[in-house]
C-alpha cells in the first residue's frame, strides 16, 4: 500500500521515453466516477511510460456500492458519513473483473477518498502479481504546476506497479518507499533502487501470452471468485506449458470452485503424476474428497501431501484444520496440531483449536517457551506465555 496525503505534493515527470516492446499486451486506465480528463491523461502517460505498452482509456464506471467503506455503508459513525469513501480493495476488485482479454496492467482512478477495512486513507493499492492498481486523485488544497501533477501521477503509479511486479517496500532511495507525509512524498525518489530494479524489469517484460502469466490471472480471477474466467485462464496455462504441475493444481481447484468435481479429480490426478514429490496435488485431492467427493479417501491424500511437504510447521497446521473443519476426526486433527507444535510451531489459531479440542484442560508446551492455554466457555480462550523455566517471570 502507498498510504500518503496527497495535498501539497510538487514533482515534475517526462513524457514517455521509451517506444512499446514487442510483447503482445495492453495497457488501460479505467475511470470511476467523474475523474477530470487532465487527470485521465496524467495516467495515461504514467502508464504508457511504465510499462512500455499501448494505452487506452476505457469509458468510465459507476462508483460500485459494494465498495463503499463499512464505516459508511453500515452506519458505524454516531454522525452521518461527511463523504463517501471507498475500500480500496474491493473497488480493485470491481476493476479486476472486467478486464479486456489483452490486459497487461490496467489503473483504476477515482477521485473518491480511499481506505482499508481497518479505515486507514490511502492513496493507492495493489496485490502482488495481479494486473490492476487503484488510486485517488483528489484535489490538492494547493496550486501545483501540471509538471507537479504529473510526476505526482508518476510516482504513484509507479509504486503500486512495483507491488503488482513482486516488489515490496523499500528503505532505501526507491520509489517503492513507503511514504507517510506530503512531505516524504515530494521527496520520493521517481526510480527504484538497484535491488528492485530487477523486479520492475522482469515484471516489464513479462508476457501475456506467457504460461505463468496466464496462471497468474488465473488466481487473480480465482480471488475474486470468478470461477468461470479463472479456469480458462488455467486451461490457458497448461496447455502453454503442460508439464507444470503447479498449473494444473491451480487449475483443479478452479474446476472444483465450479463444482466441476469429476473434471477437477482427472486434472489433479494427471498434476500428482507429472510432479508425484509435490504436495499441493494431494492436498488438493484431499480438499476435493472431503468435500463430499469421497470423503473416505480423503485421508490418504492428506497424510500424502504432509509427508511430501517440505514445511512441517505449515503441513501440520494444514492438515489439522482439515481434520477438523472438513473431516470431523478431532483425534487425528489433535496428532497434527501436536507435531505442528513439536516441530517449532506456534500459530495462535493452532493453540485456540487444540486447547478446545482437549477442552477442559490446560495445555502446556516447555521447550522453549511455555504457553499455558485454556478454553472459557465464557470468555473464550485464554492464553498466558512465560519465560523457560528458571528464567525471568
């Protein structure tokens, strides 16, 4: 996230610089509400310059009502709302789900005030390896210079590309800085640094016609729950690159969201033959089958994808949450929440399940630490950690 006031910032940006690569692929900026064409353009050419790709901007879209802020939507405040604000990530969402198939990075811009769940002002968001950014233009309570504007444009854009390329936030003299104050934000520098220089040009020249692309829109549409885009995407993927297992995991489970359950098991049994060390095809097996597919053969598929997984700690606490959510065998989901425990684990959520499955009583771990648990019926859980023994109290 790029959380930052935007009032006062003054910058300076160029036209774009470089000609569009060959890569297949466009660009869009997609309005929301009334956004000013100066401000369309200003993302037009922020974009044109950072992506190397042809951009186009789209015919604006309603402001979704989904998207409103909870804090207005539910009526939360004692007063009421003084503006409609908006949930930065489910506007994201309603900007991911209508695409145009040759997307490559698209902008969403509104001029509407954005926040998170937890009603923190942001100007702009993205996820990791999806195509879409959004951010807010508001008015700045000083005259700036169109040069100011744009570079403000610029930076903006810039640092939720970078999230959208796998960068994270920086400490160094990168664009992909976090800024907190107008005044960090008209010192943000208009490049990255060495270290994410990397992820802004792998990330520019990646194709869409690529399988890893292609698997990528895959799980953006998949978390937005657009099953039927999602598994095309995957079919996409495969047929691209047909030996990659992960592929047709992702694939499976799309096809299981449809509720396609016969094809889903074909697809994640060829994905368990072409890669049988993998974990994630049995655990998808296991997920699918205790559904309701075959909930006896479940099992087997689940202790099969612990014993291949490389991560004890994540394994165990996988497979004990499916035990007991999906399979109701609170004994088998205990053995696993004890290893989970045993190989270094300490998730709150595994401590809060065990100690109600062995509620009434009091679980204690010694080594290294002591956590002392137990179930209120009342109040819930209540969970006290301590030093080693001898240490410190």
């Amino acid at each position: 996230m790029f959380c930052a006031a935007l009032i006062g910032a003054a910058c300076t940006a160029p036209e774009p610089s470089h000609p569009p690569p060959a890569e297949p692929g466009a660009a869009y900026v997609i309005p929301f509400g009334s956004v000013p064409r100066a401000e369309l353009r200003r993302a037009e050419l922020a974009l044109a310059d950072l992506t190397g790709r042809r951009v186009t901007v789209l015919p604006a879209r309603p402001l979704p009502g989904g998207a409103l802020s909870s804090e207005c939507r539910d009526g939360k405040l004692e007063t009421p709302c003084p503006e409609l604000t908006y949930d930065a990530s489910a506007l994201l969402d309603a900007a991911l789900a209508k695409l145009p198939g040759d997307t490559f990075r698209a902008v969403a811009v509104t001029t509407a005030p954005l926040d998170t769940p937890s009603h923190e002002r942001l100007i702009g968001y993205a996820r990791s390896g999806e195509r879409g950014i959004v951010y807010s233009a508001r008015a700045p309570g000083v005259y700036l210079t169109e040069a100011a504007h744009r570079r403000r444009v610029r930076h903006i854009v810039a640092h939720e590309l970078g999230h959208t390329f796998g960068a994270g936030h920086c400490d160094e003299a990168c664009v992909m800085r976090d800024v907190v104050s107008v005044a960090e934000l008209e010192r943000m520098p208009e490049h990255p640094c060495p270290r994410h220089r990397a992820d802004f040009d792998e990330g520019r020249a990646r194709s869409i016609d690529s399988a890893d692309f292609r698997a990528d829109v895959g799980a953006e549409q998949m978390r937005i729950g657009a099953w039927a885009p999602a598994a095309a995407a995957l079919r996409d993927a495969v047929r691209r690159d047909p030996k990659d297992a992960r592929h047709r995991t992702a694939l499976g489970l799309a096809l299981m969201s449809q509720g396609r359950l016969l094809a889903a098991d074909d697809v994640l049994r060829d994905a368990a033959m072409q890669a049988p060390e993998a974990p994630q095809p049995y655990y998808a097996r296991a997920v699918l089958y205790a559904a309701g597919f075959d909930p006896y053969r479940a099992s087997a598929h689940l202790e099969a994808g612990v014993l291949r997984d490389g991560d004890p700690v994540r394994a165990h606490r996988a497979a004990g949450i499916l035990y007991q959510d999906l399979l109701d065998r609170p004994r088998a989901a205990i053995k696993h929440f004890e290893s989970h425990i045993r190989y270094g684990g300490r998730d709150p959520e595994v401590i809060a399940r065990l100690v109600y499955l062995l509620s009434p009583t009091t679980l204690t771990i010694t080594d290294p630490e002591v956590i002392i648990a137990s179930w209120d019926p009342e109040r819930g859980l209540m969970i006290a950690a301590l030093p080693p023994s001898g240490g410190p109290r």
